[in-house]
C-alpha cells in the first residue's frame, strides 16, 4: 500500500473508531477497513470466557465464512492453542500466531490442520482490547492461504491504531453499561407502584410512568395533562406554584407592570392596591401572571376556568378577559389571533 494511502487509511481507522463509541454499527467498517489496510482478508470479534477456557466468534461482527465461524463455536472454541498467548499478552499487545509459535508448530498442530487450514485460513493477529477477571475481548485479523504475507508497513499500521482501538473498545464499554443503567431505571420506574412524573419548570410532563398514565385516565383523578402539561382540577396555580419552586423559581411575588401576585396567598395587587376578582377572573389572570408575556394557549384557559368541562362556550372567556382588561387596563392583555392571550407590563 502506497505511504500516501496508509496515512489516509490510518486517518479513516482513528475516525472510525471514535465513531463506535457512540454507534456500534460503526464497527463493521471499522473491522473491514482494518483488514483490508492491514493486509488481511478476514476479521472478527472473539469473546472469551476464561472459567470455561474456551472462546466465542461474534456471529454479527465478523467477515469470515459463517460456517467457519459455526464450527468455530460448536467443537474448536475450547481447542484453540492461542487462548493460552492471548491470555499471557497484555490489553492493547497483538498475538501473532506465525510469529509466537513458529511455522513448525502451525504445520504440526491438529487445530490449524484439522480446522484453520480446511478454511483456508493461514495465520492471524489478535489484538487484547478490555480484559476482565475472568473475561476478555478481542479482535483478530486473519490471513488466508494463497495470500501474500503483511508487509512490515503494514504490520505497523497495527501497532498505531491500537491505543484508538483500546479507547473505544473503553468508552464504548462505558456508554453501554450507562444505556443499561438507564433502562434498568426507567423499567424500575416504569413499574414503580406510586404514579410519578418527570416535569420541566413550567409544567411541561417529560415522562411519567403506567401508573401516572393509569391514573391521569380515571375522571375521578385530580390531576390531568393538556398540551402536555399537568394540571390539577382544583388547585391548578398551586400545582404550578410548587412546580416553578422546585425548579428554582423561589420568588413568591410575580410582576408584571403595577400588577403583582402573591403566590403564597393568591392575593392580586394593581398599583399596590388590592384588586376584587371573581373566581372566574381569578383563574384566568393567574394562568396569565405565571406565564407572563408568554402566549396561553385559548385552550389551556378554558381547560383551567372550567376545570377540564369541554361543553362550555368559548365566548365566555372573551366575557371574563373583557371583564380583567377593564379592571386591569385592556392594554395590559393582548389577543393573539388564533392562538390566545398574552399579559405584558402595558403603557405605564
């Protein structure tokens, strides 16, 4: 291989291999590009099980004839002389059958005559790439007979892209075992007889579990989710108060121009002077203050005035917004067409 195509060859490989950190179908043509660079022309994982010193062929990622791989797994796993060097050789050392046991031992030992040359199988390089106590992985590159033998340039290419292989072998080992984590927590959760939700700071429902979603389809429940958020059917601005709190929004006293709101007591204030509301207005001018210049949904509205009650008339929330804006100023509750309302500082 030209010195120009083994640099753009090794280049590719470092790429590849930070690429199977994060997506393991990255490796196959890390393995195919690794063979065919390192002047070979078969290649796979093996998995090894040092209690039953025996090794495992990946079925998926491996280049190899698959009724190799087949006879590989059922009968010369536990037979494979080279379990013993690989074992020896420290994570990031590649084996190399001719080198380590000579062309002698190969020509005499029934493994390599009764199952690697039949395959059409030569010699290999094996690489260590995680070891555990009693585990190992590895990757392998095979020549076939009839092949020419790696140059020495090539052989080197091995050596250089090794501490890539190792760190991603590394990292990927990690990132599966925190995708295991996470699974096994969300399935916990999932299953976890209380009803839990996972809420953003405005309400927003993230996740919630079966007995969340089990709950919240009971007309009976106090709770109920709308344009995914959650909302209580009687307490909606204390729900939502507790919710921006333990997302870090302390601050009791919401502003917006000379209007206040005390969350703590639900008392409105215009000009520091204490405004009447009715029940009505009150729920409408709340769900507005706590999302202050920001658009509530005509919707979301209706859902919290009537508590959930989809038979009333629509035309009713413009009486109660007409109502507020003459006692709070009409500038101060702007309509957005098509959408809702939205409650701004207004003119001073």
């Amino acid at each position: 291989m030209p010195r120009l195509d083994e640099q753009k060859a090794y280049d590719e490989l470092v790429v590849l291999c930070y690429e199977c950190v994060l997506d393991n179908s990255a490796w196959r043509p890390l393995l195919e590009l690794l063979v065919a660079a390192s002047g070979r022309q078969q290649g796979l994982l093996l998995f090894t099980d040092y209690r039953k010193s025996g090794t495992h062929a990946s079925t998926t990622l491996n280049l190899c004839d698959p009724s190799a791989i087949d006879v590989y797994n059922r009968h010369y796993c536990n037979l494979d002389p080279g379990l013993v060097l690989i074992r020896s050789h420290k994570v990031g050392e590649w084996y190399n059958d001719l080198m380590d046991f000579g062309p002698e031992r190969i020509r005499r030992d029934p493994y390599y005559q009764e199952f690697y040359i039949p395959f059409g199988l030569h010699n290999l390089s094996c690489v260590k790439l995680e070891e555990q106590a009693e585990s190992g992985i590895y990757l392998t590159v095979l020549n076939e007979v009839g092949a020419p033998l790696p140059t020495a340039q090539q052989q080197a290419l091995l050596l250089r892209v090794s501490p890539h292989l190792l760190k991603a072998a590394k990292l990927s080992n990690k990132v599966n075992r925190l995708e295991l984590e996470l699974a096994t927590r969300d399935l916990l959760l999932d299953h976890h007889p209380a009803p839990l939700w996972l809420l953003d700071g405005d309400g927003h429902v993230l996740y919630c579990n079966q007995m969340a979603a089990r709950h919240m389809g009971q007309s009976t429940f106090p709770l109920y989710e709308h344009f995914s958020r959650l909302h209580s059917k009687s307490q909606d601005t204390h729900l939502l108060t507790l919710i921006r709190r333990a997302a870090g929004h302390s601050a009791t006293l919401l502003a917006c121009g000379p209007l206040s709101f005390d969350a703590q007591t639900g008392q409105f204030e215009l000009d520091g002077l204490p405004l009447k509301l009715t029940a009505f207005e009150w729920r409408v001018l709340s769900a507005l203050i706590l999302r202050r210049e920001v658009v509530v949904e005509r919707l979301d509205l209706l859902e919290r005035v009537y508590e959930g009650d989809a038979d009333v008339d629509s035309n009713s929330l413009e009486v109660i917004v007409g109502r507020l804006r003459r006692k709070i100023g009409a500038e101060r509750i702007e309509t957005v067409r098509g959408r809702g309302y939205r409650l701004t500082a207004g003119a001073a």
